[in-house]
C-alpha cells in the first residue's frame, strides 16, 4: 500500500481484523474510527462478553468494592464491528491475509493487528490445580471466584509467587484479617521486577503486616482431601502449611501459540515488532500488513539502546494500540514511532508503589530520597552511569522529575531535587535473579538487543 490512492481506498473499503478484544484490541478499534477509517472492522476473542479492565481484578475487585461485573472498559466512541466472541484464533496464514478460528472459519483481512496479550500461568500439576480452592487471577472469572472464596473466611491463604500480583492479593488477604503465606522461589517479593534491594523492603513490609513470608522455597504439591478439596501444601525445604486458598501467581504466559507456523517472529516474550508497532517475519523483515499492540508485543526502545523490550502496563497497551492504528493508516512519512518511558503502579500493605523507566535495564540502584524506613522514598536504577529508571514508594510526585533524567540521559547517580536526601546514599548492585524468576516477577523485560539504525538524539555517555 505504497501509493496515497491504495492508501485512500483502504481507508475507505479495507478490511482490518484485530486479534485480542481486551484493552488495546478496544482502544485500537476507538483509533481507527477516530482516524478516520470507514471500512470493516472484526473483533476477534477468546472470552465472551464486553472488554473489560484487568488491573482491578486483584485490587478492588478483591477488596468487594467493584464487582467483577462492574469493569467492563468504558467506551470512547463506537466503533462499528463485527464481534467474534468466544472463539480463539488458532492460526494465521500470511499468504492468504486470513486468520484461521478454533472452530474451523477463515477471516480475511488487508490489514490485522495482533493484541492476544498474556494469561495467567497455570499450576503445573492438572489434578492439583483443578482442586477447589486453588485459583489464578486474569479473568472476571478468576476474580470473582477468588472474592467468594476470601469472603467465606478461609482458615489460610497461600499465595505461590511474590510479585506484583501476588503480593496484592497478599494485601488484600491481610487486610481482611485472614492468615497468609507467600512462598516465593527467589530472595525476596518483588525481586524480579525491582532488584534486591526493593526485594528487602518489600519483604520488611510483608512481615510488617503479618505475612507469613517464605522466601528460598518452592512449592512441591498441592494436597487436597477426599472430596478434592485444597487442604495443604508442602515445599521444598520439608516443611508444609494447611490452607483452604491457593492463588498461584507465577507470573503470565504470553499469548503466542497461534502464531507458531506463521511465519512471524515469535517467542516466550512474544511478537516482535519495530516501534511503529509493525510485525517482524521470521526472517527479521518488517511486515506491511501486521501490527503488534499491548502486552505480547516486544518491541525495540531507542532510549535503551534498542534493546527488544516486552511490557505488561495498562498505559503501555493503549499507546501502543493508538499508535498502532494511527500507523496503519498512514503512509510511512507519517507514522509514528513508539518511544514512550514506561510507567506502572501497585498499591500494597499501604504503599503506593509507582516507577517510570525500565528498572530491569540496570546495574546500580541508590536512595535518591526519602526514607526507607518511613516507607516514603525514591530509588534510582542506573546503567552504565546514565539514569535509566526510578521506583518511589509514597513519593510520586517526584517521579516526572526522574522521567526527564531517563529522556535526557542524565548521569547516575543524580543528584537530589529535595532537601531530603539520605547521608549514606551510596548505590549497589541491583542484583536481579535469573532469566525463570524474571519471567514470574518482572511487569518490564529487557528481552534483546536489535542493530537498527539510530533515529533519536545521541547523548554523550556521563562517566
């Protein structure tokens, strides 16, 4: 579609499928009528029922102050599609622009956009995980199931994974009084995602609040009783705890399998795009016609040396899915390049934790501001003696400022913007785990490198 005749037409008469109707499927389809495009727009996905936002379902959801039923997306315009619900994609054949369904129909296309994202990975052991008791959170579903079951007062609740998920839910259990315990196979909650030394502060404020924290240990079996109900776990080290709540939290699984024979770039971390959200082939050639958007997107950032990088944020999901559509119809003079800063926030045990940049591209950390022990600080994450990330905890309103130190490529460690800076900050290795426990814990991941050609300003390395 290289001429603006080709280009006029599409948008008029062409036809786009998007594959994935959770947020950035949605916010893609608002773009595209927003930008114009009158031709025919199919909604394919695997849940039935209306897109729906996911982040409440381990926070408010939880809680009982939202209702599973109470999150579906709000929309910003309509967007005139046809809806295939319920049914997966289960294959895609680039020679023919068709996506293949479960159910055996072929749904042709001009142009599609790929935005299936991730689920929640499953206890390992079938039998094990079909025990009552034992849940995951992705879905209305999950959610709902899992509030029902905190609400009946369970005698204990096992959390298996300590990242940003499961020490929600783990707050939330807390907060409702019940007995919890949080095993997690690395050194310390969060550390997949934050490094070590947030890894030690978030474990000081599990146990703070009453968690039964196991750190080091896996989980080997989930028992149940005659009726199939959960009754206990046992871990790695002898030990075991009775509980009548599982939630495993290990992380997600990027939805990619439908895509294996065709053709695409595609692995664990998921489809490789360039940052105008077009999808790379097998070969590491950019495809016209297929785009990339959300949480199975892994894409290259400018900023962090073009580094292929996988993200799991809600804003990241609809700028990319705005950007994607912006791109598709456009002519390459006017399409847009994805090169925001990525940012996320969690709140747990009464702490708003909130980061801008990618905390996983770095080699030092340091407390910039703030007070660990109040709980109200700002730590730094540097690469190479340039600021590439920023966590606070309590502190946000700082975190703009680091923003404009992560785009200018400032020097690390940075000097303090506030009076409140600790006498002994000195940085550390930021020390993250290996490549399995990063997969688990990480919302951020650091997956490759690409030799593309450099399009941004050029900073100067600060040594």
């Amino acid at each position: 579609m290289s001429s603006a005749h080709t280009l006029r037409r599409f948008r008029r008469d062409g036809r786009v499928v998007i594959v994935g109707a959770s947020l950035a499927g949605l916010r893609a389809a608002e773009a595209l009528r927003g930008e114009g495009f009158t031709g025919s727009l199919t909604m394919i996905g695997d849940e039935l029922g209306e897109p729906y936002d996911r982040p409440p379902l381990s926070k408010q959801v939880l809680t009982g102050w939202v209702p599973a039923d109470g999150t579906t997306l709000p929309r910003r315009r309509g967007i005139d599609a046809e809806w295939l619900l319920g049914v997966p994609a289960d294959g895609l054949d680039l020679a023919a622009d068709q996506v293949r369904l479960a159910d055996g129909r072929r749904i042709p296309f001009d142009r599609m956009l790929i935005a299936t994202g991730v689920r929640a990975r499953p206890w390992p052991v079938e039998a094990e995980a079909a025990l009552d008791g034992v849940f995951v959170v992705r879905t209305r579903e999950d959610a709902a199931g899992l509030q029902r079951a905190i609400a009946a007062g369970p005698s204990r609740v096992l959390i298996i994974g300590a990242g940003f998920t499961g020490s929600e839910i783990a707050s939330v259990c807390r907060e409702r009084g019940l007995p919890v315990t949080v095993a997690e196979l690395g050194p310390a909650p969060l550390v997949g995602g934050l490094g070590a030394m947030i890894g030690e502060v978030a474990a000081d404020m599990q146990r703070a609040h009453g968690v039964d924290l196991r750190c080091g240990v896996k989980v080997t079996r989930l028992e149940g009783d005659a009726q199939g109900r959960l009754r206990r776990a046992h871990f790695s080290d002898g030990g075991t705890v009775d509980a009548e709540v599982a939630v495993v939290a290990l992380g997600g699984i990027r939805n990619t399998e439908w895509l294996r024979d065709s053709g695409l770039a595609v692995g664990v971390w998921g489809v490789a795009c360039d940052a105008g959200c077009r999808a790379f082939d097998l070969n590491g050639l950019v495809t016209d016609d297929i785009f990339v958007a959300g949480d199975v997107a892994r894409s290259p950032n400018p900023i962090y040396e073009y580094r292929f990088i996988s993200l799991e944020h809600w804003a990241n999901a609809v700028e990319q899915a705005e950007i994607a559509a912006h791109n598709m119809v456009s002519t390459q003079a006017d399409r847009w390049p994805h090169l925001s800063i990525p940012a996320f926030w969690s709140i747990q045990f009464g702490v708003n934790i909130k980061s801008v940049g990618v905390p996983t591209y770095a080699d030092e950390v340091v407390v910039a501001q703030g007070s660990v022990s109040d709980r109200r600080f700002v730590a730094a994450y540097g690469y190479q003696g340039r600021v590439t990330a920023a966590v606070s905890f309590n502190n946000a309103k700082w975190l703009d400022h680091y923003r404009r130190l992560i785009e200018t490529a400032a020097p690390f460690p940075p000097p303090c913007p506030t009076p409140d800076q600790p006498a002994d900050a000195k940085p550390v290795p930021v020390d993250f785990p290996g490549p399995t426990l990063l997969a688990q814990g990480a919302t951020v991941v650091v997956t490759g490198h690409d030799p593309g050609e450099r399009r941004v300003t050029v900073m100067r390395q600060h040594r």
